[in-house]
C-alpha cells in the first residue's frame, strides 16, 4: 500500500479577500507530515476569465480528473449556487470522483447560506451527507412561537450544560464510553487518543438512510435555529455522518479544527481529523479492486441509478415511519408533539417508548372527538375525570354520533393498549419491532380516522357524521 495519500485541500477564501484563507492552517500543516498535501481554492471548467492573482488559486476539472487524487477535503464553505454547482467545485466532479473510489471530506460551516433545499440537492447529487432542518410546526416545543421561522433556516446546535466561556454556540464533547457507544462501531477507531472535541456554531446533519454517525452531539445538546428558536425533535444531535457509497463521503460541522479553537482549547481535534484521514484512505486501498478507472465504463442507465441512490433517502425515512407526519399536521401542538415522538421512537427502535406515545395520542384523539361534538360529558366520571383507554374505545366504537363501521380499524387500539400497558408498568416486559409491526397499518388509519372525526381534517367532502 502506499505510505502517503495525495490530498487535495480546498480553503475557504480567495486570498484577496482576507488575510487568512486558510481556517484550519494547524490542521493542514499536520496532514503536510504525512501525507502530500495540494491547496487550491476551487475546482472550475477554466480559469480564463480569472485575473493572474486568482488563476494560481484555481485547478481546472481536467487537470483535477488527471492527476491520481485519493482525497478531497472542503474547508468550511461551499457556496451553493444550485444543484449541480458551487463556487468550490461541480456535484458532478465530487460524484464522479467518488465513483472511482475518492474520498470527499466536507468541514460544512456554512449557516449563512439560504435556501436549504438547494444545498442539500447539491449534496445530494455527490452522494454526501445533507444537512437537517426543520419540516414543520410538530417539531417544536409546545408553545414556542415560530411566525418569523423559515423552513430554509440552519438549526444549529447549542449546549448549556458544556457551553465554554458562556458563549451560546461553544461547548465542549467530552469522549468517553458513554459517547462512543453511540459511533458508528466501524468508525470508532478514529477517536483513539481523542478525549475532548471542541466545537463552534454546529450545525445539525440529517440521519437520512445509509448515512452512520460519525460526531454525535451530546445528549444534552439541543438545536436552535438562526432565529434562536428551539427544536427538539431529535433524540440527540448529529454533527458528523459518513457513507461509503461508491467512495466516502463524510460532513462534518462545528468547525472543530478551526484555527482560533485548536489554538485557545484544550482539544483532540487534529488528532481526530488524522485518525480519521488515515482510517478512511487505508479502508479505501483495500477495497480498490471495487472501483472502475473510468466512468466510461458503465453505460448511462447504471450512472442514473447510482445518482439517485441518495434521492430515495427521504423516501426511505418517511417509509420508516410508523405513520405519515402529514396526518397529524395542523391537529393541535400537543398532539403533533406525541405524534413525533411515537414515530420517532419506532424509527430508532425504541418499542417500548412508541407503545406508550402510540397508546398516548389514541387516547388524546378520542376525547378530541367527543370534545369537537360537544358530548364528552359522556366519557367522564362523576368526579368529571376522562375515563381510561379501555372504557373510552369501547364508548367510542358504540358511540352514534359518527359512523363505526368507518372506523373498525379502532378495535385493534385494545393490542396497541396491552402493549403500552405492559412496556409503561411490567419491569420484565419489553416491547420488539413485530409487537409494533402487526398493528402497524391498523394505528396509521386509527390515528386518519380519529383525525377526521375530531373534525381537524377540513379538506375532505364528507361529513363527520
């Protein structure tokens, strides 16, 4: 194998524009030790109309496809322009060079740049990671205010528990046992001799399908968007992912080997980012018998297969779902809120903890029906107290305000009950996927119809009754 890879590093500025165009200068005299280390600030089609100064910052596509790189580090910005193009370098060059077995390492500290849903598509189309950002009103806590928040907003990560020098967006990971256990196992290695990260201003990264973590957050990190709203949606942050697609791809935020931290922290960082260069181009020599020399090689319909690999990615995730979000949308926050953790528990395996929120929101639905007909004086006792779920889905399938028959999918709820029972009261029981599973197309149109009944549903034709 060969002792040193060819790195391409691409910096953050024009060097006419600052002082320092390289952030993470530390970081790259450490790679220049062991490997052969190249910088440039793009990767474009000419360098023609650019002044002297600027052509010598800029590689030409060409020249890059020519010359054998293994792996291509981004630093800090991309500069989004659309789908297929930054100011950095094309999607199509860092796909196609990832198809031929490169890896492509992007430090992402791009929180300043709009319209999330394109730069994500960029990402996208090079089979990268994507950024995550907020769907709608459920993910947020009840009675946060969101009239001035936009879908395109970045939601950064912030912790009040390891936040350094009382700065809002610096905190500090400590790496322990407990923190490991939640790295993808394959890629563990690359915290050796790692005890402490520091970050700044991280961004939160989608957990979409095929991607494994790479940097959790801590578990008491929480997310905020630029509009310092709150979103908790998350089981725990994630600031780093990776997949091995073709090549590797990796994003990482938090400007964890910036300049102004490794020099004022105590931090493992370049350490880590050295693991982790050598890890990934040490995986890749051995698997590079799978990679073509050319894409020439494969004719145009297995290109546009591999392209869209990453475009059912959401697909996927919304096919892990328990339900469709959709259903509960625009019902009542509270109800949104234990809608998402129900399908968010069941999307990470937590059984026992989708049993209860599924138990949770049939119960909640059903005094929404008999609330929104003006009769739930007929499901309370005399103390004035909501009966239990076992009495209020027997009242609710005789009930003749609306029609039953509509609603038989109601009487599997009384499974969804005992599961939630036993996993909320019975120390011994535990609930698996199959105990959710089976009742699984039966709690998507309970939870429909239960909707529609508690007359939050305005769009259909029919009447409720």
């Amino acid at each position: 194998m060969k002792t040193k890879a060819n790195i391409l590093y691409i910096y953050a500025d024009l060097a006419e524009l600052t002082l320092e165009p390289i952030k993470c200068q530390l970081l790259v005299n450490e790679l220049k030790e062991y490997h052969n280390v190249t910088l440039y600030y793009a990767i474009v089609s000419s360098i023609e109309n650019y002044p002297e100064t600027t052509k010598k910052q800029f590689i030409t596509e060409e020249e890059f496809e020519n010359i054998n790189y293994d792996i291509l580090i981004i630093e800090n910005k991309l500069k989004v322009i659309s789908q297929d193009e930054s100011e950095k370098v094309k999607s199509e060059i860092l796909l196609n060079f990832r198809k031929n077995g490169g890896i492509v390492i992007f430090m992402c500290s791009e929180n300043g740049q709009p319209f999330i849903s394109t730069y994500n598509d960029f990402l996208r189309k090079a089979l990268l990671p994507i950024i995550r950002h907020p769907i709608s009103q459920s993910q947020f806590p009840d009675g946060q205010p969101i009239e001035d928040f936009h879908r395109e907003d970045f939601i950064n990560c912030y912790d009040e528990q390891n936040k350094i020098n009382n700065k809002n967006y610096y905190f500090s990971l400590e790496i322990n046992e407990k923190y490991l256990r939640r790295v993808d196992e394959s890629i563990r290695s690359v915290f050796k001799n790692v005890q402490r990260l520091v970050v700044n201003s991280p961004i939160q990264v989608d957990d979409a399908f095929r991607l494994r973590i790479l940097l959790p957050g801590n578990t008491t990190t929480i997310m905020i968007t630029s509009s310092d709203l709150r979103w908790d949606g998350a089981m725990y942050p994630i600031l780093g992912s990776y997949n091995d697609i073709f090549g590797v791809g990796v994003l990482i935020t938090g400007n964890i080997c910036l300049d102004s931290i490794v020099k004022s922290q105590k931090t493992d960082a370049i350490r880590f980012m050295l693991n982790l260069v050598n890890l990934l181009w040490e995986k890749q020599q051995q698997r590079s018998h799978i990679f073509n020399s050319s894409l020439q090689n494969q004719d145009s319909q297995d290109i546009e297969e591999d392209k869209a690999v990453t475009l059912e990615a959401e697909k996927q995730r919304e096919a892990s779902l328990l339900f469709p979000m959709e259903i509960v949308q625009k019902t009542r926050g509270y109800i949104e809120k234990v809608a998402y953790q129900a399908n968010e528990c069941y999307k990470q395996g937590l059984y026992d903890a989708c049993a209860v929120m599924v138990r949770r929101l049939i119960e909640t639905l059903i005094i929404e029906c008999y609330e929104h007909h003006e009769i739930d004086s007929k499901i309370k006792n005399v103390n004035g107290d909501f009966f239990a779920l076992k009495d209020l889905t027997s009242k609710f399938l005789s009930e003749t305000e609306w029609n039953v028959s509509r609603s038989k999918n109601l009487e599997k709820i009384a499974e969804i009950k005992v599961i939630g029972d036993l996993s909320a009261h019975n120390r011994r029981y535990n609930a698996r996927d199959y105990d959710i599973n089976n009742v699984k197309a039966d709690i998507r149109i309970a939870v429909e119809e239960l909707v529609y009944i508690a007359g939050f549903d305005k769009t259909k034709n029919e009447t409720l009754k």
